[in-house]
C-alpha cells in the first residue's frame, strides 16, 4: 500500500496463466513407471511371480514411451528436449549456481536424466527377461547384473528427484504438480 492506495498487478486475461505441457500419456506413463518400479523393486525375490508380472509391464510401458518419444505431442518428442553434452553440462552449471534459464518443456539435464532412465531401465528388463529363459535361468553373474543396475536405477531416481526439488526451487514452479495436471505457469 502506497499512500493509501493499493497496487495491484493487472493481468492480461488474453494471456492464459498456465499452459498445458504434459499430454495425459506422459502423466500416466510416469506415475504408472513410479509404481511399477517400486513395485518391481520391492517384490523381487520375495514374489517372484508379481516381480516379473511387473518387469514386463514396465517393459512395455518403455517401450510405448519410446515411440511416443518420436510421434507423441510436441513436449512428449525427443527431439524437443535432446540436447548435446556441452548444452546439458552447461544447463547443470548453471543450475547449481541457480541461474539456469527456466524452461517450458524438460531442461537439457532433465532430457538426458529421461534418456538415462530408459536406458536403465532397459538394462534392468532386458536383464530381468534374460533371467526367465533357459540359457539364463540361475545364472549368478547375470543375477548380480540385474540387480545392480536396478540399484543404479534407484540411484539416478533419487538424483532426478533431487534435479526436480532444486528446479522447483530455481524457478518457484511445483514441478510434481504439473507432472499429475500436465500444466505449468506461462
């Protein structure tokens, strides 16, 4: 309040204040991933059945997100958030510093943390796949491989969720919440 009088900010109701950015694919693909590892990662051995019920559907939903990656809506394309290292490097730099530049669809670190997941992930389900066949099954090193890198996965997780709290934290954005409403501000 200033001499009595108060200011207020007008907005330009032309100007949409939120903007939708994840399709409803991407929204289910990664809370269905989130519980779906979780799920696969807490069974293991425990329920062998449920374990590889869940590892193929994760598999499947990779895959789907592959293609998707390639045809899917505008922020959904690979080609909308792949960027080269030195882009990706530079991004991270930054952000430490908290002086990266806000972005619409996934920053360059948040697109190579996306390329990594997957492969990862394809790691841990090809692995996993290979366990259940024949000239697999019972094969101890292949068994360590498996679950190291689903302990690997679990790392980088833990890593995209610290990337996702220090966004939201660089840009004052709820990044969770636009990944359940598909929306984030304009």
């Amino acid at each position: 309040m200033t001499s009595g009088v108060m200011l207020t900010e007008t907005v330009d109701p032309r100007k949409p204040s939120t903007v939708r950015v994840w399709d409803l694919f991407i929204r289910v693909f990664h809370w269905s991933l989130v519980a779906l590892i979780a799920v696969a990662f807490a069974t293991g051995e425990d329920a062998e059945r449920l374990h590889v019920q869940v590892g193929y559907a994760i598999l499947i939903l990779v895959a789907l997100r592959v293609v998707w990656g390639f045809v899917g809506t505008k922020y959904a394309r690979f080609s909308s958030f792949v960027r080269p290292p030195s882009e990706v490097v530079r991004f991270v730099q930054q952000s430490l510093s908290l002086r990266a530049p806000r972005v619409l669809g996934h920053n360059p670190a948040g697109g190579a943390m996306i390329i990594v997941l997957l492969a990862m992930i394809g790691v841990v389900s090809a692995t996993g796949v290979m366990l259940t066949t024949d000239a697999y099954w019972g094969s101890e090193g292949l068994e360590g491989l498996h679950e190291a890198s689903a302990y690997l996965l679990l790392a980088l997780v833990l890593v995209h969720v610290a990337g996702v709290v220090l966004t939201s934290f660089e840009h004052g954005e709820n990044l969770v919440r636009a990944m359940w409403t598909g929306r984030k501000r304009a």
